[in-house]
C-alpha cells in the first residue's frame, strides 16, 4: 500500500522539478523586446541629438559591422526621404547606438535591428514598427547632409548620392552697343565703275564672239548652193556626129 502512495508524490516531485528547470530557461531563451529609444517615438527634437540609441531587454549579440542583422538607418522627411549617419553601428550590451546629424526639419524615422541574446534576429518591423519623431532645430543648429542611399560603415557615397547638382544661371545676352559697333563700309565708286565697265566688255564680248560665228557658218553653206544653181541649168547643144 505503502508504494502505491508514495507513486503520486514522486510524479508531483518531478512534475515539479521539471517547472522549475522551465520557469527557469525561458527568460534565457525569450527574444530580447525594445525597451527605450533616443529619440523616443512621438517626441519632438529641437537639438541635435548627437548619437541614437535603441535600448532592448536584453544582451545583444555582436554580429559586426558588415552584418546586415545589425542596423540603425536614420531617414527623412518628406516623400523623398534622405538618410543621415555613417552606417557604423555599435553594440554596448543591450543597446546599439550611432553618431548622426540631422538634416532639415520635418518627419524622421528610425528603422534598427538587432541579434537577440538567443541568437534570433529582431527588426523594428516586426516589433511595433519604426520609431516616428519630428525635428523642429532651434536656432542655431548645424544642419547635416543626407544620403540617397543607407550609408554603409567605412564607405564613403559617391558625391553625386550626397548633394544634388548645383544649377548653372545661363550666362545674360548682351546686345551689340550701336554706339561703338564698327561701321559697315560702303562699296567705293571706283570699284563699283569698274566692275560695272568689265560686265560691259564681257557683253561686248559675247557679242563679237556671236558675229564671227554666225559668219563662218554662213560662209560655209555658201558654196554648196552653187553647184545646185548650175546643176539648174539646161546642157549646151549636143556635139555634132
């Protein structure tokens, strides 16, 4: 009787045991969660912040800084959105943190993730969505230069990605000053004489040319008609026999 008492005990023992030992590996094991930001989300900046931080539960692991698990990409505003910091993100125990300057004000946002202490990685977007902040720079303030493209750490963008081109003003026209243009010489009269005596000659010419012509074709023709005109005429009386 005694064993058949004392079989429930040890199953609760056990079962107790074995709670226990879950209780006790599931805070290890549970993926790290945001817990503070800089800025938070739905605050409005007036200085610069400096550096961004992103605070979780938890131990973070180390993936590098070529790792595309760890991230903090700081953007905007408006619809074309610019993105601001070096790309150069650092683990610090639970928090990872990036230098960055703000551009102009407006709406930010700031995208980050993480590898969580049980090696699972974790994304703003699967945790609540970007943290959203306005920028409102008091006076004073320096004012950073965005990116058309999330920096990468140790690579500089191209210049072109940096700042757009600067617009070239068309050099004005000026218009001629009447009052010190050179004067438009006028034909001489002499020359004009003469070229006007030389298109004469050429006529002159022309026509003398023409006259010879005329008279060696009609000297020609002259005497073939001769032996028509004599051809014409009735033969002498015939020789007598």
């Amino acid at each position: 009787m005694a064993s058949f008492r004392s079989r429930p005990v040890m199953a609760g023992i056990l079962a107790g045991i074995a709670l226990a030992a879950l209780v006790g590996v599931t805070p290890a094991q549970a993926h790290n969660s945001l817990v503070s930001s800089t800025p938070a989300t739905g605050s409005v900046v007036t200085e610069q912040p400096g550096t961004f931080v992103i605070t979780t539960s938890d131990a973070l692991l180390d993936s590098g800084p070529d790792s595309p698990t760890t991230f903090l990409q700081v953007s905007g505003p408006g619809d074309t959105p610019l993105y601001y910091g070096d790309g150069c993100v650092t683990v610090a125990g639970a928090s990872i943190t990036m230098p960055v300057l703000l551009g102009e004000a407006g709406e930010y946002r700031v995208a980050w993730g993480v590898v969580s202490a049980d090696g699972h990685p974790i994304t703003s977007a699967a945790s609540g969505g970007d943290i959203v902040f306005t920028w409102q720079p008091a006076g004073g303030q320096e004012i950073g230069s965005g990116f058309s493209a999330p920096p990468t750490c140790g690579q500089a963008p191209a210049a072109s990605e940096t700042a757009a081109p600067e617009e070239t003003e068309a050099a004005p026209v000026v218009p001629p000053d009447t009052a010190t243009a050179a004067p438009v010489a006028e034909p001489d009269d002499a020359s004009t004489a003469a070229t006007t005596i030389l298109w004469i000659g050429l006529g002159l010419g022309v026509l003398v040319v023409a006259a010879i012509v005329v008279l060696v074709v009609v000297r020609r023709r002259a005497p073939s008609a001769e032996p028509a005109e004599a051809a014409s005429e009735p033969g002498g009386p015939p020789a007598a026999v």
